[in-house]
C-alpha cells in the first residue's frame, strides 16, 4: 500500500510510528460495494472516502489512522480515494441513501448504514461500538 502511505505521510517516520492496526482494502470496483454488504451480514464494515487534496480531509484521515488501535485489526476498513473512483461513491451513496460528504465514515451492517459521520465528526464514531 505504497500509495496509502504516502497519503497519510508515513515516508519519512521510523518504524514505531509506521506501525498501523488498519489492514486497509482499496475500495476500487462498483462491485466491491455489494461484497460490502454481503460481508456487512456477519460483521460490520466500514467505508472511509477519503479527498486527496483535502487538507480536512488528510487531517481527520490522520486520526482515524491514530485511534485505531490494536482491538479493532480485524475490523475490514474500505478506502475510497473519491478523486480516482467518484462513480464508486455517487454509488455508495445510492445504495446507502447518505449524502455525500468528504471526507467520511460509513459503517455498514446487514447491508444498512448504521452509523456514518464527515469531517471532524468521525473521531465520534468508535469502531469498537460495533
């Protein structure tokens, strides 16, 4: 994930602080959002969409990274660059009936939106709630 560090600005820190608990899968695919709800069955999942050249946006996508700690690496984490795949989250926001917001956190379960939040807001939601 080469391109996700460099995103979040990890090139340069030592090892110690390179060490993340989040196993992010590079939500790519149209396809990708109905394996989201069949894997949102069993377990939640969450969407973070993520604006590269939001300032805002890098901030809060730094302390979502920093607040996920090791209790919640299991936890699936789908990553929406929505500048490279914004059909991706006009989709998202469709099937899920949330309004576009960047950036922002959905978490899904049973195929439904339990819980979503943008900007600043997402260090409200606690994965460890679900």
């Amino acid at each position: 994930m080469g391109v996700l560090s460099t995103i979040l600005g990890r090139k340069n820190r030592n090892k110690k602080e390179e060490e993340s608990f989040i196993n992010w899968i590079p939500l790519t695919s149209l396809d990708q959002i109905k394996e989201i709800k069949e894997l949102s069955k069993n377990e939640p999942v969450a969407i973070f969409k993520h604006s590269t050249r939001c300032g805002i946006s890098s901030m809060v996508i730094k302390r979502f990274v920093n607040s996920f700690d090791e209790e919640l690496k299991d936890f699936k984490v789908y990553y929406l660059d929505l500048l490279s795949y914004r059909d991706i989250s006009n989709e998202i926001g469709y099937t899920f009936q949330v309004l576009h917001q960047s950036p922002q956190l959905l978490v899904v379960k049973k195929g439904e939106v339990i819980s979503h939040a943008s900007h600043y807001d997402i260090a409200h939601i606690n994965l460890k709630n679900f």
